[in-house]
C-alpha cells in the first residue's frame, strides 16, 4: 500500500477507536512521527476534507446516534464526546447540521452527517512539494470495443443501483461468450456538455472478430497520448476522489486535456472486483 494513503488508513482506525478523547492535529501527527503541516495536507490529500472537518464530524455524527437512539442528558452525550461546555456542543452541532440538539432528537428528518472515511487506495507521491496522484504516460492504439450504452444521472436516486446492475448483467453475459477476449474489460464515460449531473457509460470488452458480435454497440476509442491512473478498490469509491485527484495532478504537471470525445476510459482485469485494481485513462494533448 502506498505510504500516504497506509499512514491515513491507520490514523482512521485510531480515531473511530478514540472518538471519545480529545483528538489534536499534534497527538496524531506525533503518533506518527510527521510533522504537523505535513501530516495535515496528506490528510486533506488521502480524504479530501481536513483532519479537524473530519473529527469534528465523526463527534457529531456519533453523538446525533446517541440523541436518537437513547434518553440521556445532552450534556452527558456532548461529554462523552470530548466537548466540556454543553454550549460548545450545541453550538457547533447546529452550525454543522443546521439543528439543535434538542430539536433533533425531537425530530425525525434527516440530517447531513460525516460517514467514517472510505480511503481509497492509489499512488500519492510528493511532486516537488506538492502531494499529487501519479500518473504515467501512455500511448494508446486506437481500440474498438463492443457492449452496452448507460445514459445515467449521478443525481438521480437510482444512480449506482441502474449503472451496477447493468454492467454486472453485460459482464456476467459476455464473460460466457467465446467472441469476446476474456482478459479485461471497460468503461468509457462521457459527459453530456451540460452541468446537469448526466453522462454516458459504455461497457465493453473487445471482440476477437467485429463480425461475431452484431448484437452489440461498437465504440471506438480513439488513439493518442493518455495519462494512466492506478486505483484499487470499488469503483463508486473511487469515481468520488478521482475528479479531485485529476484536476491536482493537471495543476502540479501543468498537463492539458484533449477533447477526443472520451472523458475517461476505466480499464478492469477480467476477474474484477477479485483483483481490484483499476487503470482510469485520460487523454492529454501530449506527454508532460
């Protein structure tokens, strides 16, 4: 496992283990032995949100539990939490999810809370002081492969349940079909060019013979020049640090995208999610 990522996978673990105790920037970075500017911006890197957000909302996502699920004072809760005035408590909690204490546990609505951290793994390495995802250089042969077009909407409610169980069903099928190389498989995703939350996947392997597989779409992945990214772990995990990770590592190489018609190309192993590594391509107008 990378280092940044194995340092911050751990520092997780201890803190859902001692939400209760008073938790410093300087006890975790001591904990570790890294200093604390340092510790802080490979926090942020590995999570995306900064060590005090995050314990700040870890307390507070617990203690609303604890609001609901049991009777006691407000202020035994706010304690056993590692706030020492009530009012602290109630104040940041209200800033945080809009509500009082109070009026939450009298309520059932939902509320924005702070889930424990899912670290996703990839290779995070320092660019001249810069903590960045690496990314390697590739030059694609121009590649055509054949599935299934996915018109979905990452807002919508049935998001991942329509994505996940049609490119299970298109894998499962074609993984029994001899006309198709069994070796890997992939998604290309393109936007709709508005900012609506919509976009295109099509899932696909390649065929050994374009003619044996009619019954299925074609597309055409250009060739070119693309940044190859390494992740390992489920891909609705990654699809949520990945934007973050690209847009840093195109600020950090001064890269520029190419616009060939292909947002991103995700390229799996065949016996995905068993080897869980994922190669995410992006096209770039040229090595950087």
């Amino acid at each position: 496992m990378n280092f940044y990522v194995s340092v911050i996978t751990d520092t997780i673990e201890y803190i859902e283990s001692s939400i209760s105790r008073k938790l410093t920037l300087a006890d975790l970075s001591e904990r570790v032995r890294i200093s604390d500017f340092h510790f802080n911006r490979i926090f942020k890197t590995v999570t995306g949100i900064t060590l005090k957000q995050y314990i700040l909302g870890r307390k507070l996502t617990m203690a609303a539990v604890q609001l609901r699920a049991t009777r006691r004072p407000v202020i035994d809760i706010a304690l056993d939490f590692g706030f020492e005035y009530p009012e602290v408590f109630s104040r940041a909690f209200k800033n945080q999810l809009g509500i009082s204490p109070a009026a939450y546990r009298g309520q059932s609505a939902p509320i924005s809370v702070t889930p424990k951290a899912s670290v996703v793994e990839r290779d995070i390495i320092n660019y001249r002081g810069t903590l960045a995802l690496k990314g390697n250089i590739r030059l694609l042969d121009t590649l055509l492969i054949r599935g299934v077009d996915i018109d979905v909407n990452e807002h919508s409610n049935e998001f991942k349940q329509k994505l996940k169980a049609i490119t299970e069903a298109f894998i499962a099928k074609s993984s029994q079909l001899a006309c198709f190389h069994q070796d890997q498989f992939f998604t290309a995703v393109t936007c709709s060019g508005k900012d609506d939350g919509g976009y295109r996947v099509f899932c696909g392997r390649q065929p050994k013979l374009d003619s044996d597989t009619p019954e299925y779409n074609a597309l055409k992945i250009p060739g070119g020049w693309y940044a190859d990214f390494l992740y390992r772990g489920n891909m609705f995990d990654i699809r949520e640090v990945f934007i973050d990770d690209l847009y840093k590592w195109i600020m950090v190489k001064e890269a520029r995208l190419c616009a060939n018609g292909i947002g991103m190309l995700n390229i799996y192993p065949g016996n995905y999610p068993s080897d869980p590594h994922v190669h995410i391509l992006v096209p770039i107008e040229q090595p950087v």
